[in-house]
C-alpha cells in the first residue's frame, strides 16, 4: 500500500512540473502573435503549428477524460486548447485572404472532420469503456509518434549545414525535460500510452543538445544567396517537441549577421570604366551640375 501511495505521490509532483513547463511552452508563440497584431499581417508566418498543436490537445483532452483520472493531463491541455484557439482566431484576423481561406480549411478538415471522425468511431463503434480508453490512447501515441518525422528534418539539416540557428538551445532543453516531467507522469500511473511518446521526445531532445554542443561555435551560417536579400531580418521555422511528444513548429526571427548591400551602392559604383559621358559636370548659364541616368529603384 504504501508503495502504491508513492507512486500516486510521485505521479502528481511529476503532473505538476510537466504542467508547470508546459505552460511556458505553451507561451512561447506570444511575441510571434504581439508581432502579427502590432503589424496587423501574418507575414510568412503559418498556422499549421498552431492547429496541429490544437489538435494534438483536443486529443489529449478526450483521452483525459475518457479515462477519468488524469486530472493533471485536463488541465495542461484545456488551458492548450485556450491559447491555440486565441492563436489561430488571431491568424485568422490578420491573415491575407488565400491563407486565411486555407487556415479555414485545413481546420475544418482536421480539427473538426477528423477529429469528430474520431469521436463518432471510438464512441460508437467501441463499446466497452476499457477498451475506448486503449483505442484514443493508442490514436494519440500514434499521431504523436509519426510527427517526429519533423525534428528529425532538423537534426538532418543542423548536420548538413553544421549550424544550430535553427536549433535554439534553451527551448530544445526545457523541452527535454518536459518530455521527462510527462515520462515520469505516465510511468507512475502505468499508463504506457502517456509515456511512449515522451521517450521518443527525450531521445530527440538529447540528441538536439548534443548537436548544439558539437556545431555551436562551428561558425558557419547558411549561405547569404539562400535567404533573402531584400530584408535584413529573416522569418524561419524551428521544430519543438510539445508537452506530450507532439512535434511543433514555432516560427522565429532569425537576424541575418551579413551585411546586405543596397541596390543603389552598387548602380552608383560600378567601375569608373562604365561611366557614361552624360555623368560627367557640365556648365550651363553659368551653373555647375551632374546629369545622371533616373534611377531604376
């Protein structure tokens, strides 16, 4: 008995710190949208990862309730479901036309076709309540695990490109011992189905922060033809793990270290050999003037 009351012990201190971390992660898209509300335009910014991330927590969030005592996978994921939906309302408001009507319809198609496809079959179809509980999990163990393709991507290129600044260090940490908080939280209450994506995500996770150790003063950057020289900031794309072992993407600014060259430096020093006689100083009435070709900015 007392080892059975540990383990409960033990399953909500772990529930709580996973709460704990996961709001913050949960947080961290609040300067991309203060950036999208304060310049009233979404920018390059997409809003696949915060419908993925919405319904990685209506899944969660069914399964939860299914089971009846998960009370500290509720409440993470109810207050997930709370930010992602003000996130997207956000996309959907300042989006340009064709991006809000394709957030409109990638939502309807998963968050509300598929995930009521869910609902009806694992409702309807699946009688018993023990065996309701096993098929949601095994849908959100399924689902989580298949979208580990996308940090996969990132270790690839991290590799290939021998550069991190697409890889920040201090999310990939928090987001590795998160995986562990919600490991342990499963673990402590024998549910395999909470732990086994959160293995994954530790792995990864790992492997993340010992790439940043190897490649972090590698000081190579991607090549400056690669990005675009119109700008001197960037707006690229990292992938996280979610509090459950859901892979995430947050766009981030990533400020381009190269100088960009304007486009009138280099019409107006072009080799002295290519200057035109109309550039020379002429006189007329007594007055000193350069004549130039109009400019083509």
């Amino acid at each position: 008995m007392g080892v059975m009351v540990n383990h409960h012990l033990l399953a909500i201190i772990f529930g709580i710190l996973g709460n704990a971390i996961s709001f913050l992660v949960f947080l961290a898209p609040v300067p991309t949208f203060y950036r999208i509300y304060k310049n009233k335009s979404t920018e390059s910014f997409q809003s696949l990862p915060y419908q993925v991330s919405l319904f990685s927590c209506m899944l969660w969030l069914y399964y939860a309730l299914t089971k009846q005592d998960a009370f500290l996978l509720i409440t993470i994921n109810s207050f997930g479901c709370v930010v992602e939906t003000i996130y997207i309302a956000m996309f959907f408001t300042y989006a340009t036309k064709e991006k809000k009507m394709a957030a409109i319809k990638l939502f309807l198609t998963m968050n509300v076709a598929f995930f009521s496809l869910i609902i009806m079959v694992t409702h309807f179809a699946v009688k018993r309540p023990s065996l309701q509980v096993s098929v949601i999990g095994w849908i959100c163990v399924a689902i989580s695990v298949s979208v580990f393709a996308a940090p996969l991507m990132i270790v690839a290129r991290v590799i290939k490109t021998k550069s991190v600044e697409f890889m920040p260090f201090t999310l990939s940490f928090f987001l590795t011992i998160s995986a562990v908080m919600w490991f342990a939280y499963g673990a402590f209450l024998h549910d395999i189905c909470i732990a086994i994506p959160n293995v994954v995500g530790f792995i990864l996770g790992l492997v993340q922060m010992v790439l940043y150790g190897v490649y972090r003063n590698s000081g190579e950057k991607l090549d400056i033809g690669k990005k675009n020289n119109s700008s001197s900031e960037q707006l690229k794309t990292i992938v996280v793990m979610s509090p459950l072992g859901l892979s995430e993407m947050h766009p981030v600014d990533v400020t381009v270290t190269e100088p960009v060259i304007p486009l009138s430096y280099t019409v107006h020093h072009e080799d002295s050999s290519k200057i035109t006689k109309e550039e020379e100083p002429s006189t007329e009435a007594g007055q000193s003037h350069v004549e130039t070709a109009p400019s083509r900015i």
